[in-house]
C-alpha cells in the first residue's frame, strides 16, 4: 500500500471527550491525551486538514465536551466540528461524511473513542467509500482488551490500516531536515519523553473532569 503524505491527508479525531476518554481502559489516559494532542498539533503544523467530532456532548456527567486541548491546538476546527447527537456510525451522520469528504483528501488517518463502536464503524465505512485508513490504534482505546483486539481484526479484514502515533507522524513527515520534520521531531521528543506532571487537586476531582487539564507540549 501507498505510503501517506501530507497533501493527500486529512486528520479525523472521533469523540476525544473528557468523559468518553475514561471509558479508554486499554490505552491509559495520559498517553491516550498525549497522542492525542501529539497528531493534532502535528496536523496544524503541517497544515492537514482535521475533521472533529462529539456525541452527544450536553450529557456533561458521562460524556461532556471533547478535550479542551483540542480548542487551544485547533480552534478552527474545533468550532466547526461536528456534534452527533446520537448517532453511533460517524459516518451515518450526513454532516461528518460531508465535512471528511469536503478536505478532497483520500487519506485518512483516525482515530478515537471507543475503538469497538466508534472507530471501527467509522473507518470501515470509509474504507467502504474508496477513502485509504490508517487508524492511530495509541490514540483509541476500548473498555476491555478483547474488544479492542476484536475491532482491530475486523479494521484489518476491511482494508484499514493500523498504526501508532509515532509512526503515523514519521510517515507523514518522512524527513527530520524537511518542515514537517521541523514540525514532528520536537513533538514526537515531547511525546516519548512521558513526563508527566502529578496535579495535587486531581484526585479531589472526578475522573473525567480531572482529564480536562491542559497536556500540551511547552
């Protein structure tokens, strides 16, 4: 299969609520933000083209609003994702398909919450569709292991991809003297150096609402 490049790459991020991100039991929840704010600010460096959505976020007690690291890194995008109210297969929303298919990139890289009902839906579906998937499997994360190996069986059979966050941002970038190497070497230093900083009032918190602080690269 073709490598991706950056001109023929979109970046979607399914469902990275403050909530839903706890549900994420295989993939902890520092790592899972970590990566998740590593292909962000990768795709706006870059300029790749990133498509968001939530479901449901007015349920703020179980599922609430998508990181807030998402709002600082890509405004933009942020303000014109697309809010499911319910419905499970992302690309069943008529708005979501439209917003993906409006990049005119045929390359998608995914990623989200939960792998066994979200994302494997939505990237079997665009497989479907003729779009090339790769899905960020450190960037996902299920309840429990046997549903998270049971989605990535089913991607693969369809034709998706699977890939980390490392790779996906090495494939893209290619080269570490280019501009996107500029762009992913500091993050990806950031991102395998895995500090991370213990929050005294965290543990007085709920568990989602402690996953709201800001885990960007300084």
């Amino acid at each position: 299969m073709r490598r991706f490049d950056i001109d023929a790459t979109a970046m979607v991020l399914i469902d990275h609520q403050v909530g839903t991100n706890t549900w994420a039991r295989t993939t902890p929840l520092d790592l899972l933000r970590r990566n998740v704010v590593t292909l962000a600010t990768f795709a706006k460096g870059t300029g790749i083209p990133v498509v968001l959505t939530s479901s449901q976020e007015t349920n703020v007690e179980v599922q609430g609003p998508l990181m807030p690291d998402l709002a600082g890194i890509l405004p933009e995008a942020f303000a014109a994702r697309v809010r499911r109210q319910g419905v499970v297969n992302a690309w069943d929303d008529e708005a979501f398909a439209a917003a993906c298919r409006a990049t005119g990139r045929k390359n998608l890289v995914m990623a989200g919450v939960t792998t066994d009902i979200c994302v494997v839906a939505s990237a079997i579906s665009a497989v479907e569709e003729g779009y090339d998937v790769q899905v960020v499997c450190d960037a996902c994360g299920s309840t429990n292991p046997i549903a998270e190996e049971t989605a990535w069986r089913r991607m693969e059979r369809a034709g998706v991809r699977l890939t980390g966050t490392g790779a996906m941002v090495a494939e893209l970038a290619k080269d570490w003297a280019s501009p996107a190497g500029a762009v992913a070497f500091p993050l990806l230093t950031w991102s395998l150096a895995a500090v991370v900083v213990a929050e005294p009032s965290a543990s007085a918190l709920p568990l989602w609402a402690a996953s709201t602080s800001t885990c960007r690269p300084s």
